[in-house]
C-alpha cells in the first residue's frame, strides 16, 4: 500500500558511493556533511510517504466505477487503499495515512463524516474528500463544525456523485495536488448558511417529533424562556427577513404555523432526514419513559 518517496530513493542512490568511501568527507565541515546526509537518508529511508488513495464506499459497483477512473486518471497513486464501511475506513487512514481518502457518506457501522472526524483527530493534515448522493445540511453543518474545530484545518472536498467525470477528476486534482477545498458550485449556499448550534439542531429534531416547549425544556434543563429565546433564534436562521418588509413579515406570522414551517424547511434542506429521525425518536422514548416516572413520582 505504501510506496518509498522518490526523492528519499534518489537520495539514497546518489550517496551511496559517498558514504561506502573510507574519507568520504575531510575536516569538521565534512564530517557535519556526513552527519546531515546520514539523517536525510535515515528519514527518507524509515519514514515512508503513502502516495496511494483511499476509497471507502459500501456499494461494490461505485467503488469499482472509481477504483478504474483513478486507476487510469491517477496512475502514479496506485495501489489503491479500498474499504466498504466507515470503520474499515478510519484504521486504514490512521496506519496507512493516503495522500487522498474520497469517502461515501452513509455508509454501514459509521458515517463517512465521522469517520473523517476520527481521522482528523488522529491525522489533521489528510485530505478528505465526500463524495455522496445525499447532500443534505446535516452532513454539511457537521463537517462544517468538524473543520472549524480541527487545528490546523484540514483539506476537504464535497461533491454530488452525479456531476460528470471531468469535474470530478478536477476536483481530485485541486485536493490532491494542490491542497485546495472544493465545494460543488450546486451546495455552496449551504456551505455559507448560518450554523446551527447543537440545541437548534437537536430542537429541530424535537419539533419533529411533536414535543411541545414545556417537554423541551425539561429534556434540556432549561426554562420554558430559554427554550422560547432559542427557538426564536432558530426561526431566524430558517426564515431570513422578508424582502417584502414588516407587513409581510406580520401577516406571515398568523397565516402559519412556525413551528410546522420550520419542520418543513428542515426537511426541504436536509437539516433532518428519516435516519435521523428514527434514531432521534428511539433515544427519545426511552427518556420519555423514564421523565414520565419522575413527573408521576415529582410533588403536585
């Protein structure tokens, strides 16, 4: 998997004949040569550079579609690194440390965005690109957190599976090559929306689910006034001032209901999906049996 750097090859071949000389150098300057062209072999020599890509992707025929193009496009990259999980895909990336991981998305026993998560911990400096069918703003928003809180942040890549091969192959080039970001030109609005905090995105979920304010505050332990401020701060990230001014913004007010707007808006963007929610309600039946007790046994 791994291929010795060229240069660390060169430069063993041409010192070579220096250093089997019995005098190779003279005096205390040649022997501070010596000594510094002894390291550089040392290091080039033990410390191998892995040239090769990572490809984790849990369908066979995607992966095999972009084990080919890479193998044509990218000869001198080879062999490739495959994995069919996101686990698969953080141990190979952690011991092998490719020049370029392009990692699915939803993918079985971990997501391609925490398993790059994973490998940013241990590898900052690899370069990662998503490469997925499903761009929806909670793998955006997640990646977006990941990046910002990675020292020194990382090189990454987004792009949908269905752009054609020749932008695809730019992109690889600009990640690879030239240590660029690149954001598919169609999910740059997205890369540029207002984060969400971990209490709006978690209340997205919550309002899915039907939970009224008064439920929201005791599963957060806040007061019914916090959760209204911030929910207040949520519907202003989703629903930007209206163009139109004041009035439309009022009557917009009693024509809807904001908080099923809000649910609606949440699916429209990708902010919740349907993984997410069945995970969401299952982790929330369990708290609710066990609030459900409390409130039972808690003083009237």
């Amino acid at each position: 998997m791994a291929q010795t750097s060229t240069l660390g090859a060169y430069l063993v071949w041409l010192a070579t004949p220096i250093l089997r000389s019995k005098n190779p150098f003279a005096g205390p300057l040649g022997q501070l040569i010596s000594l510094l062209t002894n390291a550089v072999i040392i290091r080039f020599v033990h410390q191998e550079i892995n040239v090769s890509i990572l490809i984790a992707e849990d369908n066979e025929a995607q992966r095999k579609y972009l084990g080919d193009l890479l193998s044509n496009k990218f000869p001198g990259h080879m062999p490739l690194i495959e994995a069919n999980d996101g686990e698969s895909a953080v141990r190979l990336a952690v011991e092998a440390r490719p020049a370029l991981s392009i990692f699915d998305i939803q993918m079985p026993n971990l997501s391609g965005v925490k398993a790059a998560k994973a490998i940013w911990r241990e590898f900052p400096s690899a370069r990662i690109i998503f490469w997925t069918q499903f761009p929806h703003e909670i793998y955006i928003n997640e990646i977006r957190k990941i990046i910002r809180s990675t020292e020194p942040q990382p090189t990454y890549g987004f792009i949908h599976k269905n752009n054609p091969e020749e932008r695809f192959l730019r992109f690889i080039s600009a990640v690879l090559e030239d240590g660029a970001d690149m954001i598919d030109p169609a999910f740059k609005d997205s890369f540029q929306r207002p984060l969400l905090t971990e209490f709006e995105s978690e209340a997205l979920r919550y309002l899915a689910l039907g939970l009224s304010n008064w439920a929201i505050s005791r599963k957060c332990s806040l007061s019914l006034r916090g959760v209204e401020s911030r929910l207040a701060t949520l519907y202003e990230k989703l629903f930007p001032a209206h163009s139109a001014g004041t009035d439309a913004e009022e009557y917009d007010k009693l024509a809807y209901n904001v908080r099923t707007r809000a649910f609606f808006e949440a699916l429209r963007r990708g902010l919740i999906n349907s993984d997410e929610l069945e995970k969401a309600e299952t982790e929330l039946a369990d708290w609710i049996e066990r609030d459900r007790k409390r409130f039972r046994q808690s003083p009237k």
